[in-house]
C-alpha cells in the first residue's frame, strides 16, 4: 500500500526534529573536555545522551505507528463503505431486472395464432371476392381442403365456410360502430352478396340485428 503525502510529510518532519536533536547531543559531548577528573562526569553525559537518542526514536517509532495505524483504519472503513454499495447495488440489480425484461419482451404467438391469423389476412385481402371460399383458402395455405377443414374446426370449432363468414362479419360490425354506412352498404363492402344474407348472419352471429346496432349507435 503506498505511503500517503500526510504520512510522508510527518515522517520528513519528525526526522529532521531527531536529526537536530542528534547534531545537538553530539555537539555537547564533543564540547565536554575529557580527563582524570572529569570522567565519570563526561562518561554520565554520554550515558544520558545515548539514553535521549533511544527515547527518541522510541516515540517517533510510536508516533509513525500510530499514524500508520489510523491511516489503514480510514482505508479499511473507505473499503467496506464502498463494498457494502456494491453488494446492495448487486442484490438490487436482480431483483430488479428480471420483472423488467418479462414486462417488457413482446410475447411470441403460438403456431396455431399465426396460422389463424394468416387465415384472417388471407379473407380480408380477398374480401370483395364474394367467391372466396374453402378451396381457394386452402390452395393459398398451400393444404387440401379436408386438412384445412379439420385444422380450423380443431381451433374454433367452426366449418371452413363459417369461420369465413365470421370473418366478414367482424369487419362489418366494425364499420357499423364506427361509419355512417348503410346495412346494403356494409353487405357488399364485406363480401355478402346481399344485405338479406349478411343481416341473418348477423343477427345470427351477434344477437342482433345489424339495422338495431346501426340504430344504437346514431
């Protein structure tokens, strides 16, 4: 781990501050003369001398440790601050993100969906051909008219030729709700050969007469 600029600028201060105290004790005991009968007094001098040094460096050993100490306590709290969000971030991002994918992928239709729905095209482009019936259906579904008839009376319930009617009948109720157009008209627009057939049908298939909703929805 490298040393922080306050730590460096603290060991650089408390070793000059010993390095003058050591010039100091230095200076004195060269300046002390040295003879018979002043020995034991220079010989204690030294004594106390080598004895500050030690105490010295003992409390700038102390004092650099300290100082280490408490940085790497700082780190180590900056650490498992930093470790803390990243696992609450982590717990939040799982149990997040799965809800938002399901809600917002797009949901695939099933095979028999797009095989109705290619049927519901296929009538609708062909809707002024009052002629289009079972077997152009099933040449355009590339089936013959037995498997297109078992596969939609397996899926609806309906004939051929029923579930085709159906088809006309719900873009006619469309148009009745939502135009201005007359019952003939709504008949031949949708494919009917005429108005007397598609209002039986219609009442047949709703409930109600075609010429009532017009009447309801005026």
């Amino acid at each position: 781990m490298k040393t922080s600029k306050k730590t460096k600028r603290l060991l650089l201060s408390r070793k000059k501050s010993l390095s003058r105290k050591i010039r100091k004790n230095l200076k004195a005991l060269k300046s002390e003369p040295i003879n018979a009968y002043q020995h034991s007094d220079a010989e204690g001098s030294s004594l106390l001398s080598e004895y500050t040094l030690e105490e010295d460096f003992q409390t700038l050993q102390d004092e650099l440790f300290g100082i280490i100490k408490e940085e790497l306590n700082i780190r180590l709290v900056k650490l498992l601050s930093l470790n803390r969000k990243l696992h609450n971030q982590n717990n939040h991002n799982t149990s997040v993100q799965p809800s938002d994918k399901k809600q917002h992928l797009p949901v695939e239709p099933t095979i028999d969906e797009r095989f109705l729905q290619r049927i519901h095209d296929l009538v609708i482009d062909n809707l002024f051909d009052a002629n289009f019936g079972n077997g152009q259906l099933a040449h355009k579904m590339f089936l013959s008219q037995s498997q297109l008839y078992r596969k939609i009376k397996a899926l609806t319930g309906k004939s051929v030729a029923i579930h085709i009617r159906s088809i006309r009948l719900q873009l006619g109720k469309k148009m009745l709700e939502s135009s201005q157009k007359t019952v003939s008209e709504v008949a031949y627009e949708t494919g009917f050969t005429s108005p007397f057939y598609f209002s039986s049908s219609f009442s047949k298939e709703y409930g109600i007469a075609p010429s009532l909703m017009r009447d309801n929805q005026v």
